[in-house]
C-alpha cells in the first residue's frame, strides 16, 4: 500500500512540474480530451502529456529522431509507444537529472510543435475554391 502512494506521489509530483512549466509557455493549452492526466498543447497540436505506465510516472515529448537516438541510450528514456517513429521519447520521472532537464526537453518539443504549425500554415496558403462543375441551371 505505501509504495502505491509513493508512485501516486511522484506522479502527481510530476505533472505539477510538467503543468508549471508547459503553461508558463506562450499559448499552450492544458487538456484531458484524450482521459486521463492532462497533455499539453499549442496550435491545436500536442507537445508534451504525462502519464502512468504502472511502473510509475513517465513524461512523453517530441525531440526529434536526432536526439530521440542518444537519449534512449540512458536508462529511463524510452522511444515512445505509436508516435516514436516521428521523434517523441518517453521519460521515466526518476531519469530526469533535475527540473532544468526537464524544463529543456519540453522546451525542444514545444518549440518543434509550434514552429511545424507555423512551417505548415506558411507552405499552406487558403486558396479560393473552384466551385465543381454541374448540371446548369435552367
């Protein structure tokens, strides 16, 4: 029983670190639409979410497929599950050497998310659609 509550301690630790920095961030938007603990998200886009993988707290991120590379060589740094092909790792909350560790991989993912948002919209410029063609009138 007591080591339930030291893992939903050092969880609860976590995301209060996790949400103190993402929400110091410009425009970052906290949300429980997936369930669960919240994610974080800017421009509609998710760049950081804590959760639980019944072996304790853990912080998911993008960092790029570059750094993902080195940093799951240490222990507790993992290539995230379904979304670690496009860079995001996941951290065990006890790999993290401090807050100021912490503070710089969210920093990267939510400076890749909303400069890829940014990126996006600038190659994607609204264009007036062409009305199909039809039946004329009559």
């Amino acid at each position: 029983m007591a080591l339930v509550r030291i893992l939903a301690m050092a969880r609860n630790d976590l995301l209060a670190r996790v949400r103190q920095f993402c929400l110091s961030l410009p425009d970052p938007v906290a949300s429980t639409r997936l369930g669960g603990e919240p994610h974080f998200y800017v421009g509609g886009k998710i760049f950081a979410g804590c959760g639980d993988d019944g072996a304790g707290a853990q912080v998911g991120m993008k960092v790029g497929l570059d750094l993902q590379a080195i940093l799951v060589t240490r222990p507790g740094f993992h290539v995230a599950k379904y979304v670690g092909k496009h860079g995001w790792i996941s951290v065990d909350a006890a790999a993290l050497a401090d807050d100021a560790e912490l503070h710089r991989l969210l920093r990267i993912s939510y400076d890749l998310i909303a400069g890829g948002k940014a990126r996006t919209a600038a190659k994607k410029p609204s264009k007036p659609r062409a009305k199909p063609a039809g039946r004329p009138r009559k």
